[in-house]
C-alpha cells in the first residue's frame, strides 16, 4: 500500500468524527474525497495522450506546488469527487484500495501523460504526483483538526 493511502487509512476508526467550526465534512468524507480524487486523476492520465500534452505556464500551478499548500476553503469540489457524506468503513475501505491500485498503475506512466486542472492547467504525471500528495495532505490536516478538537 502506498504512504499516503496507508496516512489515510489510519483515520478510518475516526470516520465518523465530525466538527462544523472546522469542516462541514466528517473525517469520512474527508477520507472518501481524497480517494475519489486520487482515483479520478489516475483514471484521466491513464486515459490521455501525451502527444496532446501542451506545457505552458502557469502562476498559480508554480506558487501552489512550490510552496506545498493551498489555501483552505477556497475552491469547491467537483461533482464527481464530492463525497456521499457516509462513514460507511466498508465502502470507505473500497474506496483507499481503488486509489491505491490506480497509484499503481500511475507509476508506469509516460512522463507526458496528463490531465486537465481547473486552476493549474495540464499536469504530467510528475506534477500531478505532487498534486496528489499536496491535495491529499491539506485534507489530512483538516481530519487531524477535526480529530484533535473532537
């Protein structure tokens, strides 16, 4: 399993853990998200073809991933990725064991696979490593607050 999958993990006996001064998502949520983006992420690079890869640059993509953080509660989640808003252990479990085999699959990716960022533009794979780790670290500082002031 991998680091971040197994981080995640760890809180899974907290799922149910929730404070709104905080976060309007239980640690579960918080939890199921990740995993939902991880996933999706793999799934669209997997899915790309580097010759459509176009580098350009972008501000916010170098700010954001050089300083490894973003701010908290700015931006909004797609659809696809926000979470059901259950605890459910079982299906949160399913959900780290998806992310992790897609983070498998990721590691013998061309360099110029990508996907799509909102706000960051195309991310190869490299960058998109990075962002996974950064996005998944902010959530798992919100479930240690959440955790913390429970």
């Amino acid at each position: 399993m991998s680091p971040i999958i197994e981080e995640l993990s760890a809180y899974l006996k907290y799922s149910d853990a929730l404070n709104t001064d905080i976060s309007n998502w239980s640690v579960g949520a918080h939890i199921e998200h990740s995993t939902k983006v991880i996933a999706s992420i793999c799934k669209t690079i997997e899915q790309s073809d580097p010759k459509d890869y176009k580098p350009k640059f972008n501000l916010l993509r170098v700010i954001f991933l050089r300083l490894n953080w973003f701010p908290r509660g700015k931006a909004k989640a797609p659809k696809a990725v926000q979470p059901t808003l259950s605890s459910d252990k079982e299906a949160l479990q399913e959900y780290l064991q998806k992310a992790d085999d897609k983070l498998k699959i990721l590691q013998g990716l061309a360099k110029n696979r990508f996907f799509n960022h909102p706000y960051f533009g195309q991310l190869n794979v490299k960058e998109s490593k990075k962002f996974i780790a950064l996005h998944t670290q902010h959530h798992i500082k919100i479930i240690k607050e959440i955790i913390a002031k429970s």
